[in-house]
C-alpha cells in the first residue's frame, strides 16, 4: 500500500499557491503580464525510516511550469497536524524554485512518534475515532505570511468489535467435550497516560459430568510483536455441570507502549497484527498457575490510511486453537508388593507404570489422585487415597501406598479357612486427573488373584509313627487326617482323626491327658492345651480317634508381619504330649499326631494368587 503523508494533497497545493503568490509578487513588480500558472500533476507521499522517536515524512510533487522561465526561489512552506487536538507532525520547505516544465519538489516532515501515546488516549475516548486536522502556512520574502484553511480526515477503527464474535467453539478435553465457548465481547474503559483499560468477555457453559473451576484469568495482547498488555485478573468462575456463566477478564494495555507499536505499523506499511490471548488461571498448592486453555483467542489484520483518506479495513484471522491439548496418561502396567512392615500396619506399595504424552504445559499442573482397595475375600484389608504431584512426562512410574491393617487379619484368615483356605485377592485403583480446570477419570487395572494354603492338609499325615514307652513301641498312629471344623475371627476349629494301633497282644492301651502345640512363625495359637477325654484302644486292635483342636485365630494379627518380614513363609510347628498307660506302666511321651515343620508360602499381591508348601526343614 502506498503510504500518504499528512495531509499531502492539502501541503501540496499549497506549496504551488506559495509558488504562485511568489510568481504573482515578481508580476507586481515588473515582471510579464502574460505569465502562466503553473498546474500540479501529482502528489505522492510516503514515510521514510522510523526510529524510536520520529517518523521522516517524504512528500514529491510533481509540477509542470508552462513558462519559459523558473519561478524565483522566494517562497516557503510549513505544515503542522494535529490528531483529536494532539501535534504529531511538522514539516518545511524554504527557498523553492520551480523550473521551466515538469518538475519534483520535495518536502521533509517528522511525524513525532513520542505524541502517540496522547493521541492513542484521545482515540479510545473518543470511540475509536479521531480527527486529523492539517494546519498550512505560506510566507513569501517576509511580506506574505498567510495562514490558509485547514484540512480535516476523520479516521474511524472498530478493533474491539473485530475481535468480538458470537460463534461457538468447543474446549476437548481427552477426547472428552468439557465446555462451550461462546459471545466474546470486549470493551474499552477510560485511557489515561498509563493505562488503557479493556474488559474481554467470554459466555461459558459445562458440558461436562464434573465440576469446572477457574481462579481467574491471564491475558495478553501483542500488536506486530509489541506485548501492549499482559497481566492476570482475579475475577474467576465455577460452573457446575451443565450450568453456564460469562467470565470477565478486566485487563489494560501499557498506553506509552503504543508508541513502539506505531513504529511497527509505520514500518509494515500501516498494517498490524493483533493478538488477544485470555487463558484461565487456577490456584495449585497456594500458588496461582496459567492453564494452557484459551478462553477468549482473537487474532486480526487491520489496515489504516491515517495520513491518506482515512479509511481502516480490520480482517479476522484464524486462531491456532484453544492452547495445549490434554492427553489421558495411559497405564502400561501396575504392580503390588509389601512395603514398610510396622506395629499395626504394612504398606501395600502399588508401582504405576504410566505413559504421559502432555508436556510440561499440562504436567506442571496435573496432580494424579489415587484410590487403592485391597480385599481379600468380602474382607478390606487395605485402602488409601494417595496424590501424586509428580507426574512423569512420557514413560515413567508413580508409586502409590495403602496400609493393611493386621486387626484385618483374623477376619479375612476366618473367611479363607471357611472357604476352603481359599481366597479371591483384588486390588482395585481409580485414578482421578485433576488438570486444574476440571477432574477427568484414569483407567486404572485391577489386579486379581487368588491366594490358597493348605494348613489343614499339612496337619494330616499318611506316614506311621511309634508311640514308645521306655525304649519300646507300644502303639502305632497309622494315620492323621485333619478338617477344619469351624472358623471365627476369634476361634478355629480343626477336627483330627487319629488312627491308633495297639501293638500290645495281651494288654489294653490308654491315652490321656493329651496336650498340643502349634505356632506360626513362633507366634503361638494353640499353647498346651489339653485334650479333656481318655481314649481306650484294646490289645491288638486299631481304633480311631476324634478330637477337635482348637486354635487362637486372634493371634493371627500377631502372625502376618512376621510372614510378610520373611517373605511370604511361615513355619508351622506343633508339638503334642500324652500319657500313655500300658502293660501296668505309665509314662508321659511324645503323641505326634499333628506332624511337624511345615512351610506355609503365599503370594497374596501376585495376580494369580499362587501359594506353595514345603515338607520337613522347608530346604
């Protein structure tokens, strides 16, 4: 676009009267009384190179002097503009001589770009509208000095109401729409020297299934580069799900900025790009974060033909969107295992392997919340809400805890017995992503298993043992067999059946005062307790014995941190005495109805549950 000068046509011509008032003079005085006016063919005018300061103006005129002799040198020019009053501009030329025929005249100008900032202010109080008022002197030899009528060009912009519109934009969440942009507006407060305020205004409504904060807003406005407003507001919304609401953002632009701004629009041939940026702000932890969000985005191309004919032409320009998009952090894996063993709790550390495609635009804001269950059977062993603030970008962990009560352990111990001394383990996680703006839920696996002893079975036995008296075998215990009777979280139940042969051919065979042992770990449930019957096998016979014996489920609370201490393996020991009475004699012996040294192994966090068992010395 060819840039115009102030004023040009006006200055132009009137160098030519100048000219011709100075050639009118020359008559006066003696000169031809047959003299030709000259004619003004063209005005063209443009800026030259702009500094911080000052704009040079160049103005050419193109005059054809139809005489065969030059106008004398006698006359000069001078110009002032004002913009709503405000002087921007001054130019001169003295000592001018026109040629015979066509010629350029040239006339400097300084457009003082120092006087923007106060113009500016006039402009936006005015309405977006100003009024350029070119004010012209001519003087000849210091007998003429007239000053002659001023032209006047009114400029008239609409920037705010380029950047409003009422279309509807749709802000996406993972894959997930979470609100409804729409009706921006925006609005000029009263410009001082300092400050130009501008209100944006932007409808929105939750179209989302949770809850929509914002804290307040940040904005910033750049025109051709130059930031001419940045600053954040405190006026913020909350919007539950489907409700609406119009956030404001009260901003203002640095008013003596414009003036680098008007270097720049000089110097793109008075044309700027402007860029309105309003993003939402949350608080996080006490402190007050920029989201990556846009709720108000406006970008356009405005032109100006100040100096020339006044018109303005503004062209919307598309937005690059709504800032950085959120991705839900995908879950490649988890895994459970035993943590920190303490008085009355152990930790159930869950490690989550996770791939987190948001940069730091979104992590430095994502705070991840996880609910952890643990249940063994209907039993709740463990459970915790834990927060993670410090998210990986790309692959990488998170770890989460939850304590297993051990008061849990005699109830879930009683419900795996009664079934079977088996037990459905499940672990479930729910992740909440809290992106400041608003939650989203996180797939998260379960984790199943199963865990399975076999206590029972290792009380049972098929191999024969001696009951001897001084030295001699008197009895044969052909076989154990062992079935849990009942459980409680209180008290265990196991029936025994001991098959017992009398090796004796002429004398019958007493046992009594039977008394047990068994621990876990060292931990015991069942301390010498005593058997309350007699039992009689006649000589050479085989009978079987029924009994029940009774364990101390209560202490199992005391068992599991030793088992989790030790990897998952417990020793079970137990220990059985009787009185033996036979052949007329009577001595106090070992009765091993219960077999001894087993190993009891499980792997309640594995996800199928596995559990094993190991005979003798456990090796």
């Amino acid at each position: 676009m060819t840039e115009r000068s102030l004023g040009v046509k006006a200055v132009g011509a009137l160098l030519v009267v100048g000219l011709l008032v100075a050639g009118g003079l020359f008559l006066f005085t003696g000169g031809d009384l047959d003299y030709q006016t000259p004619t003004v063919e063209s005005i063209e005018s443009e800026f030259g190179e702009a500094s911080p300061e000052s704009t040079a103006v160049r103005t050419d005129v193109v005059v054809d002097n139809p005489n065969e002799r030059p106008l004398p040198a006698a006359a000069s020019v001078r110009y002032e503009a004002h913009l709503n009053g405000v002087r921007v501009a001054s130019g001169s030329r003295s000592g001018v001589s026109v040629p015979p025929g066509r010629s350029t005249i040239e006339v400097e100008g300084t457009f003082d770009n120092g006087q923007v900032p106060a113009w500016w202010v006039t402009h936006v109080n005015g309405g977006e509208r100003s009024e350029l008022v070119v004010s012209p002197r001519v003087s000849v030899a210091g007998v003429v000095d007239r000053q002659y009528p001023n032209r006047t060009t009114v400029v008239e912009t609409d920037l705010l109401g380029a950047l409003a519109r009422g279309d509807e934009s749709t802000v996406t969440l993972a894959d997930r729409d979470v609100l409804v942009v729409s009706n921006r507006t925006a609005s000029w407060g009263t410009a001082d020297a300092e400050r130009t305020p501008v209100t944006f205004a932007v409808d929105l409504r939750n179209v989302h299934d949770r809850p929509v904060r914002l804290d307040g807003t940040a904005y910033r406005v750049v025109m051709n580069g130059v930031v001419v407003g940045e600053g954040t507001t405190e006026e913020g919304i909350e919007l539950a799900p489907g409700e609406s609401g119009t956030v404001r953002a009260d901003a203002a632009l640095d008013t003596p900025k414009m003036q680098a701004w008007w270097v720049t629009h000089v110097r793109q041939n008075e044309t700027t790009n402007l860029s309105v940026e309003v993003y939402g702000v949350v608080e996080k932890d006490g402190e007050r974060r920029r989201l990556p969000l846009n709720v108000f985005d406006r970008r356009l191309r405005f032109e100006t033909r100040i100096l020339g004919d006044g018109e303005t032409t503004a062209t919307p320009v598309p937005s690059d969107g709504t800032g950085a998009q959120y991705a839900t952090p995908e879950v490649l894996g988890t895994d459970s295992r035993w943590g920190a063993v303490r008085e009355d709790t152990t930790e159930v550390v869950t490690t989550v392997s996770i791939d987190n495609p948001n940069g730091e635009a979104y992590t430095d804001l994502l705070t991840l919340t996880v609910d952890q269950r643990t249940r063994i059977g209907e039993v709740v062993v463990a459970e915790n809400t834990s927060r993670v603030d410090e998210l990986p970008t790309g692959v990488g962990n998170v770890t989460v805890t939850a304590p297993k009560q051990h008061s849990t352990v005699p109830r879930w111990w009683a419900s795996h017995v009664n079934n079977g001394e088996r037990s459905r383990v499940r672990t479930t996680v729910t992740g909440v992503a809290d992106v400041g703006l608003t939650t989203l839920p996180v797939a998260l696996p379960d984790r199943n298993g199963t865990v399975e002893t076999d206590v029972a079975a290792q009380l049972s036995s098929d191999e024969p043992s001696a009951v001897e008296q001084d030295g001699r075998t008197v009895a044969t215990v052909v076989e154990t067999d062992a079935e849990w009777a009942s459980a409680t979280p209180e008290r265990g139940e196991i029936t025994m059946r001991v098959t017992v042969r009398n090796e004796q051919t002429l004398s019958s065979l007493t046992i009594r005062d039977v008394n047990y042992t068994v621990a876990l770990n060292e931990v015991r449930l069942a301390d010498r307790r005593e058997l309350d019957r007699t039992f009689e096998i006649p000589p050479g016979t085989t009978r079987t014995l029924e009994f029940t014996v009774v364990l101390d489920h209560t202490k199992m609370a005391e068992w599991w941190p030793t088992h989790v201490r030790n990897g998952e393996r417990s020793r079970l020991d137990t220990r059985a005495h009787a009185t033996v009475e036979a052949g007329g004699r009577s001595e106090r012996v070992a009765f091993d109805f219960l077999g001894s040294n087993e190993v009891i192994e499980t792997d309640v966090l594995a996800d199928d549950g596995e559990s094993g068992r190991e005979n003798g010395n456990g090796e």
